[in-house]
C-alpha cells in the first residue's frame, strides 16, 4: 500500500512478480472470460497458425497489472484511468513482473492524486504489457 506524502516523480514502486503462467491457468482463464480461442488453449490449433504453441490471453496480464494496482492502492486509494496496450506475447512459463513508476503527484479541488506508469515484463526490459493508472487518495 502506497503513503502519498512518500511519493515523488520518477520513484519505481515495489513490484509484484507472479507465479509463472501455466497451461491450467490459460484454461482457466478461458472460462472465467468466455474468450475460448483455442490459440490459448489448443496447442496444435496455435501451431497450424504458425505459433510454437499457445500464447497467454492479453486481458490475463491487463489482470495482474489490475492486480497490481490494487494492492497498491489498498483501502486508501481509489484507482481510475485504468489504460492498458499489449505488447510482445506472453507465453506458458513465463513469470510476470508487474511494476510501476510515478509519473505525477498532485492536488486538485482538496484532492490528492498520483499518476502511474505501469509495465508488464516477462524479463528485464521485454515489455509484455504497459499501461497507466490514476489512484485519487482518501
């Protein structure tokens, strides 16, 4: 959980690195989003398109930047402006490190709010996803 009064621009936030993704998960997933392409799913469908086998869904990695936020804002911080794009493929045995760096800390109309950065990586400066966040302070 983040302290707003600790906060500058530039400052990179303690990340959250998940268990690598697996094939269970990626079915899982399937299920719980309705999103059922077998190219999360078949391996020898995501082959015949010329992949080396499945590839994780998007929205799950947007998940654990979600996730992420989350645990950052805890019970004191309420999160909008939640942007995300994708970036190179996610793959079974990949281990997700989601980070954050502080892009704006400011007040507004008795308001406190700070701007987040966000990235996704799969190893140290392989981006998988990016994206933005706004946490408005209680």
């Amino acid at each position: 959980m983040l302290n707003y009064e600790g906060l500058q621009v530039g400052q990179r936030l303690k990340s959250l690195t998940k268990p690598s993704v697996t094939k269970v998960q990626l079915v899982k997933y399937a299920g719980a989003s309705g999103d059922f392409n077998p190219l999360h799913t078949d391996d020898d469908f995501a082959k015949k398109v010329g992949m080396q086998g499945v590839i994780a869904h998007g929205m799950l990695v947007m998940g654990f930047l979600g996730e992420y936020v989350m645990n950052l804002a805890g019970d004191i911080a309420v999160p909008s402006n939640f942007k995300m794009r994708f970036g190179a493929m996610t793959l079974p045995g990949d281990q997700i490190t989601c980070s954050a760096f502080v892009n704006n800390v400011y007040e507004e109309e008795g308001k406190r709010f700070v701007e987040l950065d966000l990235i996704a990586e799969k190893e140290p400066e392989h981006v998988v996803g990016s994206g933005q966040v706004i946490l408005q302070f209680q």
